[in-house]
C-alpha cells in the first residue's frame, strides 16, 4: 500500500531541502497539517511495517516530533 501525500509543514523549509527535494513553500502551502492526515494515516499503518530507506533517521525523527506534538506526550504517541 502506497500513501503519497505533501505535507504542510510546521517548519521553515531550508533552500538545500528544496534544492534536493524541489518541495517549495508554494507546492505545500494548501496541504493538509500532519494532524489532518493522521487518521487515514494510522488507518493505512495499522498493523503494517513503515519502511523508509532515503534519510530514514530524519524521517523517524519526523515522525516522532508530530506524533508528540498531535498527542502532547511520548507514551500518548505510543513512542
């Protein structure tokens, strides 16, 4: 199963980023906030295996921060 989504985020996007990625302010200033995406996105994950190979550990990273953010704690994210 493939979810494919830009993602508005809480956070200044560096110009190296947009060099690599080609991901501008303007491509991701009308897409959804991870919290918006984050029911279809626990319903695609539940019960499956999330690899990511490209800067994984920044992806994680990621990843955890949001879920902080959405649910206010680190036990509550389920970290």
């Amino acid at each position: 199963m493939l979810f494919n989504e830009y993602v508005r985020p809480n956070a200044v996007i560096e110009q190296a980023a947009i060099a690599v990625h080609k991901i501008t302010p303007e491509r991701v200033e009308t897409a959804p906030a991870f919290g918006e995406l984050l029911p279809r996105l626990t319903d695609v994950l539940n019960g499956r295996t999330l690899v990511s190979s490209y800067k994984a550990d920044f992806d994680r990273g990621v990843f955890e921060r949001e879920l902080v953010r959405h649910h206010g704690d680190p036990a509550a994210a389920g970290l």
